[in-house]
C-alpha cells in the first residue's frame, strides 16, 4: 500500500519540481533571465498522456500554486488546464491524435492561445510592461523543449498507468 501511494505521487512530484525549478533564474548570456514555461509544459503532456493521472481537483490546486507563485491572476492557468482535462476525458478529438506532429502543433496553438491571455492579463490589470525579447525566447524555448517533455513524460505513464487504475 505504501508503495502504491509512492507510485501515484511521483508525477504529482515531478510537476512540483518544475513548478519551483521554473522560478529560478535562468540567466541567457548573463543579462537576460529566460523562464520557459516548464510547469506549462509538463501539466500539457501529462494530461494529453493521460488525463486520469490527475484530477481537475489536483489540476485546481497545482495550477493555482503556479499562478500565485507568478503573481499575476490567480485562475486563468487553471481554467485552462481544466478545459483541457474537460476535453481529454469526454474525448472531443480536439487534442487526441497518435501523430506527433499533429500534438505538437495542437500544443503550439493552445500555448499561443495561453501565452497571449496572459500577456493580455498582464497588460490590462498589472500595466507592467512586457519585454517581448524575453517573452519570445520564453515562448521559442517551450516549444522546443516539448519533444523531450513529452517523450519522458509518456514514458513515466505508461511506466506508472498500473499505479494509477
């Protein structure tokens, strides 16, 4: 039983330590600080993986830590992520597709849709200004970094499926 519970938590860890590793300072030629968006990123494989790996009670919570450690609004991270769970489990062929390059494009188009809200948010309720070469090299970043999240990100669910059912 203890082992079980183990097992279950490991995804909820590892996307923990991408919550906390993507607040450190990643520093771009030593001036810039680049911060894809790793939490983004994983939370988007493992539910396109498999979407019983995490509840939208699990999805509420760690999408509202990411939020409030980002300082800006608290809850869009989390509706989105709700809506695509929402899709995921009632399997609107919207994001479901065996082609790689079909989920990576799809992922691509909702990651523009998220990071333009955000910077709308951003713009409108902060009126901090958004420096456009750091959110760029954000944004390029991610959706290169996508490939190898979601190849170890299905190997870990497939690896852990019998844990979870």
């Amino acid at each position: 039983m203890l082992n079980n519970l183990a097992f279950k938590s490991i995804p909820y860890a590892f996307v923990l330590f991408f919550i906390f590793f993507e607040f450190t300072p990643n520093y771009f030629f030593q001036e810039e600080i680049i911060k894809p968006y790793m939490f983004f990123t994983i939370l988007y494989c493992w539910i396109c993986s498999n979407f019983k790996q995490f509840s939208p009670i699990s999805i509420f919570f760690l999408s509202t830590l990411y939020d409030l450690l980002q300082g800006g609004i608290v809850g869009i991270t989390c509706l989105f992520f709700l809506l695509l769970h929402y899709s995921q489990r009632r399997k609107f062929n919207d994001l479901i597709s065996n082609d790689f390059k079909e989920t990576w494009f799809k992922f691509i188009l909702n990651f523009t849709t998220y990071v333009f809200i955000i910077s709308l948010t951003i713009i409108f309720f902060n009126e901090n200004k958004i420096v456009l070469k750091n959110l760029a090299l954000s944004f390029i970043f991610s959706i290169v970094m996508f490939p190898l999240f979601f190849f170890i990100v299905d190997k870990l669910s497939h690896r852990f499926r019998v844990y979870n059912e």
